[in-house]
C-alpha cells in the first residue's frame, strides 16, 4: 500500500470495511459449501461400490473442494483479501490523524512547580512523581499487552500508544513547563513541538543518568576518522558536538577535498542492494564499539560524480557511550534537536569530498533513516550538500519537514512497533511516499524490524504500480549513477566516535 506522492489517493476507509466485510461473508458460504460437499463423502463411497460412474462423482467433488480454484483454496483466498483489506483501512485511517503541537501544561503541574520548598515537602513531591510513574508503567504495559495479543497491526498500536503516553510523559520534566528546555548547554523551545517530541526531550537527562552505569562517563565530542588502509590520506577530525558539522574543531586535520577508497567491484544498483551493504557496516560496529557510515562515490565516463551514503540504525542500548548510534540519538532526533550522530556522518559526507551540485542519495535502516531524512531537511546542509533523495527502512520519520527539493520514500511494515514510536504517521506528502508493506503474524514482537525483511520489500519496489514510487526510483537511480554504463564506484568507510 503506498501513500503520499504528487497525487495522494483519495480512500473512504467506510468502503474500504465493507467490503472486508464482503469478503469474510463470502469465505463463510464458500466453507458452508465445503462442509455440505464433504458430507456427502459417505454416500458417495456406498454408492461407488454398485455403481461405476460413482468413482467419477466422487472424483469431480474432490477437485471441486481441494483443487485449484477449489472451494477451500477459494474461502482462504476471500479471508486473506479482505484481512487485506482491513490492514489498510487501518492504515490510512491513522494517516488521516495528525499529531497535536498544542503546549498546555495541567494547572497543578505548574503550581507544583511554583510551590515552595516548605509548602511541599519531599515526601509530596514524591507521591506525586510516584503517580506520574504509575500512570506511565500502565500505559506500558497496556501497550505491551496489546502489541502480543491484538489483531491491529504493530505499527499502529505503537503509534496510538505512543501518542496516549507522550500525553502523560511530556510534562513530567519540569523544565519543560517553562516552554524551553536546555539541552547540551543549548536552549531549545518546545512551545511548538508535538506531545512525542516534548516527552522525548524530558527523557535524555534520565537516559543519559542511566548510560553512566555501563559507560562510566558521558563523551561529548565527536570524532570521525577514516579506516586506515595504505591508501587512504585523511587522519581524524575532532568537531564540536553543537555546530554545523562542518565547524571542525580545534587541533583537527585538515579535510581534504579528495579522498581514495577502496574499489567496489559490484556496486549495488537498487535499493535493496544499497541496505545490502548495512551488515558489513554492522559487523565493523560491533567488532570496533564504534559508530560507521559508508560513502560510496561513483565517478561517469565524463566525470560527473554521485554519491551513496549508507548508515546503519541503533547499535548501542544506552545513552552518551562512545557509539553515538545510540538511545541519545534516537531521543534527540526524534525531538527535532541535532545529535552526534547527524553531526558525524555531515562531517564524514564533507571528509570524503562531497561538493554542492553533486547528487547525494542517503540510505538508512531505523535510526540511520531518521538521520539520513534529519539530514536532508537541514536547511544549512542544504547550501553545502545536493541531497537528491532518502530511502528509509523501518524508521519513524513522521515529524520531519522534508524540504520540496529532497524526494523520500519510506518502507514501512505495518507489524514493525518502532515505525509508530514517532506517535503520527507519516504525511502523505508530494515529495514523501510511504510503501506500507505488510510480513504477516511475527514470531516474536519486533521482528518484521529487522532488515533482511525490508531488503526483501526493497526488491519488490519496481513491481509496484505507482508512479509515486516509479518516479522515486528513477530518481534514485540517477542520483545513485551506479547504473550508468562504464561507471565506477568507490566504497569509503568512515568510524564515528563519542570522546
């Protein structure tokens, strides 16, 4: 199912459940049909033993029951269509909602803000926070209970659920009731963020308490650096975690506007390919503790160059480790305020010697989709980097502006709960297509988020019949240039780490 594109589709989802409705009508008379047929077995078998022709009825019963089309292939056929059906009507249901930015805080919160020390004692003042956690555990578990036992879809459970506890969540920081929140020595106004954003900013502090535990310490500069062959020129570059990632810090080398990388004898040509590529970036991760990103240039007989860049989703649990592909990213990103993670792949993007003008395709799975759009919809970035289109692969990407100029297409599986952690769907927008696909009944929650499915949904992208999609990947495939004849591409790896 696709939605978004330059002629969003006009769906009444009353239509949409009547003839679900329709359908399971169908397979119940299709069934009746089989268990009347399968009845008269009994009688067919008596009366083959005094009459031949009774094995040639009895034959014809058989294939009009169990064969193709049969009744019972036909029956299971109807149900699945209109589970189908139901799926969707579901889907574009939440893509009609839209999530609130409306910034006023509950009366007693702020009085409990105002009071003075005396007036309310430690022990109030926890009773009260004591609430605020029970409140937000039964939503929890609420969620998980649903997310195990309910036929709605994953993704838009998590959505529902997301958005019902960021109404509870988002207030509970008492910063927040100021209307600005200092994050990382920077001020940032919440007034005009959703209920999920505001709720995601009040939890990094907690987070990033948490992180210390395995971490020790918080790391706030960000350091990103080449994998050293003989051939590569580049040595590492320390950049300010709060600045355009382009500010490279003091004592950093030089970036050079040119760099080797490693010759890529298959370069991918299609989007699955592309994702393809995430797992060696993975195994690097977790060999080395460090965050990865992959720049791929390709060069055109006449010279043009084009540019892939490839990053992986969440590697580490915590928050403020070395890996910067961590929970601090997730919040911050999601929260609308510059991460690490951003910081670090814009400067590996300009330590491999992207120039403006050159097309720029960003890849990305979970987290590293999230980036990849943040990226993309950065208007500083926009004057240094030619980002031509985004593909994202199980990412929550709903409340980020995409800028007219970047296409986006966005693979999302309707049983995957971390697409719906954003609380909204996606905006069917003109230049934001969101391919819906669905991987049927998980064996354990959170695995149709795991990337070998949204390789196998990337594959089946040029069978789709849209031209919202169809446009898309043209349009990839240009910025991509791997397909051009000729072409040769480059792989360069660069390690993002927190120091």
């Amino acid at each position: 199912m696709v939605t978004g594109g330059p002629a969003p589709m006009q769906v009444d989802t009353l239509e949409l459940a009547g003839l679900a409705a329709r359908l399971q009508y169908a397979a119940v008379l299709l069934e009746t049909a089989d268990a009347h047929a399968g009845s008269g077995d009994s009688l067919l078998r008596y009366v083959n033993h005094w009459v031949s022709s009774g094995w040639a009825v009895d034959e014809l019963v058989r294939t009009a029951r169990a064969g193709t089309p049969g009744l019972q292939t036909l029956a299971a056929s109807a149900r699945r269509l209109a589970a189908d059906l139901e799926v969707q009507r579901l889907w574009y249901e939440e893509a009609e909602r839209r999530n609130t930015t409306l910034f006023r805080p509950p009366v007693w919160r702020t009085l409990v803000r105002l009071a003075p020390p005396k007036l309310l004692d430690i022990r109030i003042r926890l009773a009260l926070r004591g609430i605020d956690v029970g409140r937000v555990g039964g939503h929890l578990m609420a969620a998980m209970t649903s997310l195990e036992d309910s036929p709605v879809p994953d993704a838009v459970l998590a959505q529902r659920h997301t958005a019902a506890l960021a109404e509870e969540l988002q207030y509970m920081n008492a910063d927040v009731l100021d209307g600005s929140v200092m994050v990382d020595g920077e001020l940032v106004d919440v007034r005009d963020l959703t209920a999920v954003q505001r709720s995601a900013l009040g939890l990094v502090p907690l987070l990033a308490a948490v992180g210390l535990v395995p971490h020790g310490r918080r790391l706030d500069g960000v350091d990103v650096a080449l994998r050293h062959d003989p051939t590569e020129l580049t040595a590492p570059g320390a950049l300010g975690r709060h600045g355009p990632a382009a500010a490279v810090g003091p004592g950093a080398s030089a970036v050079l506007a040119t760099t080797i990388g490693r010759p890529v004898p298959a370069p991918p040509r299609t989007s699955s390919q592309a994702l393809g590529r995430i797992h060696a970036l993975e195994d690097q991760i977790r060999s080395r503790g460090t965050g990865a990103v992959e720049v791929l240039r390709t060069t055109t007989p006449d010279g043009d160059r084009h540019w892939t860049v490839i990053v992986p989703g969440t590697q580490d649990p915590w928050a403020g480790g070395p890996n910067p592909m961590d929970n601090e990213t997730n919040l911050l990103a999601t929260a609308g305020v510059r991460s690490d993670m951003e910081v670090g792949v814009a400067a590996a993007m300009h330590q491999a010697g992207i120039v403006p003008g050159e097309p720029v395709a960003m890849v990305g799975h979970s987290q590293g989709g999230l980036v990849s759009t943040r990226l993309a919809a950065d208007p500083v970035l926009a004057g240094q980097f030619s980002i031509t289109t985004v593909l994202t692969a199980g990412s929550p990407v709903a409340t980020v502006d995409v800028p007219p100029g970047v296409s986006v297409l966005s693979l999302e599986d309707v049983n995957d709960p971390v697409v719906g952690l954003d609380g909204a769907p996606n905006p069917p927008a003109p230049n934001h297509v969101t391919v819906a696909v669905a991987s049927g009944e998980p064996a354990a929650v959170g695995d149709p988020h795991q990337l070998p499915g949204y390789r196998a949904a990337a594959e089946l992208l040029p069978d789709v019949a849209d031209p919202a999609v169809q446009d898309w990947l043209v349009r990839n495939r240009e910025a991509m240039g791997t397909s051009v004849e000729g072409a040769r591409t480059e792989s360069i790896v660069f390690e993002i780490q927190r120091r």
